[in-house]
C-alpha cells in the first residue's frame, strides 16, 4: 500500500506509467534468505494480463521456487500488506506469553478481517485462502524471521515502538500499513477488530494487555466465515 494516499501499488502503477502499461504483482510466504539459500518457495502472480502474469511466473519458476498464477491483482496486494499488522499482534500475543491457542485464534479471525475488506474491494475470496492470504499470514505470524512479529514480540514485552523498531534495525512495514488498513477500513465501513487494536497500541497509546483485554471482550457471536 502506498504511505502517501493509501491506496494499492498497482493504481499507483497505473497513475505514474498509465494504464497502458501491462503490471504485475509477486507475493506470498518467502523470507528472502531462504529463496538465496535455495529453499523451496511457492508464490503468487498476480496480472490483469494473463500473458504477462504467465511469462513472469516462466521467468521465477525453476527447481526450488514455483510461481502460481492469478488474475486478482487486489487480494494479492491486500494479503501481502494486511499480514504485516497481523504479525505484530500475533508477536503483540506471544510477548505477552498468552501461548499457541491464542496465537492460533488471532491468524484465523485475523484471515477473516482480511477476507471482509478484501471482498469489499473486489478481492476473491479464494486468494486468502492461498499463498498471499492464508499462507504468508502463517509464516509472517509464526516465524521470528519475520520483522513484525518481532516488533510484535517486543511490544509485548512492554518495549515502546520506536525503540522496538531501532533494536531491530531494519523497517517494520506493518507498523505504517496498520494506519493504511485502519484508514481504508474506516472508510470502508469494514470491521477489523484485530486491526484496530494493532492501530490503537501504535498510535492511540493503547497497552498491548489492554488490546488483547478489549478483544476477549468482543460480543459472543456465530463464527460466520467473512462476515463476523
């Protein structure tokens, strides 16, 4: 998502060279030194253009790295940006020592607010059930190669962001998109609970025990998939 407006990188894309220009976008679970050391990787393409997302997903795939291919340009951006702000609470959960089950229940119900805002904005509900949505959410909140769940775990820890951020040394992206998702999520009139607890220990000055307090709070509801 793009700091300055908000909006996804392919508009922006389509502002800067013109909608002409043929774009694409690559995401999913990948730790970038994992695919240098020649791990198995799978990810997505994702084009308007079936060709272009065809030639670049020839381009990537070779022995270790497999590239799948798919038309929804917006469920792939979203799952790729949303997963960052879910990290940090799934990191926020286990710096507070609240264990598995409850690391567990955050990626699910965080899915499902990704899954609302990405049906919203014409997203497929398949894409978040696949690599970009279900399975980089898995390993951003579950691996401490990842940068948010660390900044996650030190919020947790009862570090303040900024010096969360400065110990780890490198950009936490999740930290600016958690006020992006949270815009967009507001003007959409989408419900992401996790989300805005993430936003309100960033930038409200919300304790992260407090958030999680809110969120067990929550109205008992039915689990209904998308929509609660």
């Amino acid at each position: 998502m793009d700091a300055a407006s908000g909006r996804l990188l392919h508009e922006v894309c389509a502002e800067v060279l013109g909608p002409q220009r043929p774009a694409a976008v690559v995401s999913g679970p990948s730790f970038a030194r994992e695919v240098a050391a020649g791990l198995p990787t799978a990810v997505t393409v994702a084009s308007h253009d079936p060709g272009l997302a065809h030639d670049l997903a020839g381009w990537l795939h070779n022995d270790t790295f497999r590239a799948y291919t798919s038309a929804d340009m917006v469920g792939v951006q979203l799952g790729g940006a949303v997963k960052n702000v879910l990290a940090i609470a799934a990191g926020i959960s286990d710096g507070l020592g609240f264990g598995a089950n409850a690391r567990a229940a955050l990626i699910t119900r965080g899915l499902a607010e990704m899954a609302r805002l990405g049906a919203h904005l014409g997203g497929q509900a398949e894409t978040f059930m696949g690599l970009a949505g279900l399975g980089d959410l898995v390993l951003t909140c579950t691996d401490d190669q990842s940068r948010n769940r660390r900044f996650g775990l030190a919020l947790g820890r009862g570090t303040d962001p900024e010096a969360a951020e400065a110990a780890i040394g490198q950009v936490v992206e999740g930290r600016g998109t958690a006020a992006e998702v949270h815009r967009l999520a507001q003007r959409a009139g989408v419900e992401m609970p996790i989300s805005a607890e993430v936003h309100r220990v960033l930038y409200e000055g919300e304790s992260p025990r407090n958030a999680v307090t809110t969120l067990l709070a929550r109205e008992q509801k039915s689990e209904t998939w998308g929509l609660a």
